[in-house]
C-alpha cells in the first residue's frame, strides 16, 4: 500500500492510497482547493487513474525486503506510464506484441558511431528487451519512455555509470547535442530507491527544444524524452520522470 504523498517544488502531484492493490489515483482538484496552493495552473498534464501492474504469485515488488536483487517482476509492457488525457498514441513506438527492437531505440541518438557503441554496450550487458510508449499532447509537446530490462539490478548499477554524467548523456540524442544538467528538477521529486538525471538542452535551441532523463530502477533502465518546437515546458516533464519513476519503485 502506497502510505506517503509525492511532494515536490515545481511540480505538485499527489497520490492516494488505494488499498493492498497498490493503486495510486493522482487528484484532479483544482489547485484553489488543496491547502497552501492557492495558485494558477502550474501546467500539469491529466493523467487517468494509474495502477501498478499486478505480480506473478509470491513474486515481491522490486524493492521489498524480500526482494534482495531488485527486479521487477511484474511485465515491463505495463508498467509504461499511460498517455494523459487527450494525447495522441505513437504507434510507431509499440513494436511486436509490445516490445520495441533495440534498433529503434537506438535510432534516436544523432551519430551512427553512438548507435553502434551504444548498440554493443546493450549487447555485452544483456539487453533482455525494450518497452515504449509515446505520445503528442495538443499543444505539440511529443514524449516518448523507453523502458530496458535487464538480467539483474547488478549489471544495470554497472551500465548506468557508462550511461550518464553531471552535466550530458554518454550519447547525443537527436537534436539534442549540448546539453546541461537540469538544476530546476527538485531533487526530492523521485522515490528514493530511484537514482535519476535530468538534462535539458543548452541554448541557443535548435528547431525543437529537447528535455531528457535517464532513470535508474533496479534492474531497469528508463529513458524520458520531451520535445516540442520553440520551447518544451518543465512541469510536464518533470511530471512525467517522476510519475514514471514511481511506476518502477
């Protein structure tokens, strides 16, 4: 049973306690009425009610006491964040009964030589395979979530560390050739079993301006992209890292 409420900065999203099932509904209150945010829409995206994806029997979540390698039992496929409200499928991102080739996710980083290396790295630390799912929200913000699972929390410790750095991701996506840390996404904004790195593109932009984070979760690897021409919102993003990080704790 979820006990504790998310709360954060920037963004304020807040999850009730539904019972044993270990469901999470996020509020639609309007801000007026929840106490101490008596403020303007801070540009949240609605999502539908959200439920974690039920466990093969006697099969602990990822990060219970019993569950001493951190895996997730539970189908990767279900446990990609759901499309907000009015948003428009990607259904170039659903791949063969749900799993997406590696090929395709590799074909978002900008250079042939980093997909290739990139490509191998999956390989040599076994790749099991590749859940996405993405979307365009009205105002043309395109998201897209990559979710990569791994043999153990193990390996994905190890590979992590090749993945990311302070300031930019190992590999270019993109559009996306300069980046710098996000220092405006509050710390406090993930689960603490989840190590997260949020980046943002350097100005001056290209033609669409690219948001992205790379999310540790035991024994799988999650990458968050945002993009939308002219400028790309934080709150939405920001929102979605972490509703899909809490999905994987």
């Amino acid at each position: 049973m979820l006990r504790a409420a998310l709360r954060w900065t920037a963004v304020v999203t807040v999850f009730a306690a539904l019972g044993a099932g270990s469901a999470y509904g996020i509020t639609r209150a309007d801000r007026t009425d929840l106490p101490g945010l008596a403020t303007e829409s801070d540009g949240r995206w609605a999502y539908p009610r959200i439920e974690r994806p039920p466990l093969p029997p006697g099969r602990p979540r990822p990060f219970d006491g019993d569950n001493l390698v951190n895996a997730h039992y539970a189908d990767l496929r279900a446990l990609l964040l759901p499309a907000p409200d009015g948003a428009r499928d990607d259904k170039a991102l659903h791949g063969a009964d749900g799993w997406l080739p590696a090929k395709d996710l590799l074909s978002q980083y900008a250079a042939e030589a980093d997909q290739e290396e990139l490509g191998q790295l999956l390989t040599d630390y076994g790749l099991r395979h590749v859940a996405a799912r993405g979307w365009t929200t009205g105002d043309g913000t395109r998201t897209r979530i990559y979710l990569m699972q791994f043999g153990t929390a193990e390996v994905v410790d190890e590979l992590f560390g090749t993945l990311v750095t302070y300031d930019s991701p190992a590999y270019a996506l993109s559009g996306a050739a300069e980046t710098t840390n996000d220092e405006a996404y509050p710390a406090s904004a993930v689960p603490v079993q989840v190590t997260r790195y949020a980046y943002d593109e350097a100005e001056p932009y290209g033609p669409e301006q690219v948001r992205q984070a790379y999310v540790q979760a035991g024994d799988v690897v999650a990458l968050v992209v945002q993009s939308r021409k002219g400028t790309a919102a934080a709150v939405p993003f920001q929102q979605t890292v972490t509703l899909q990080s809490e999905l994987l704790a």
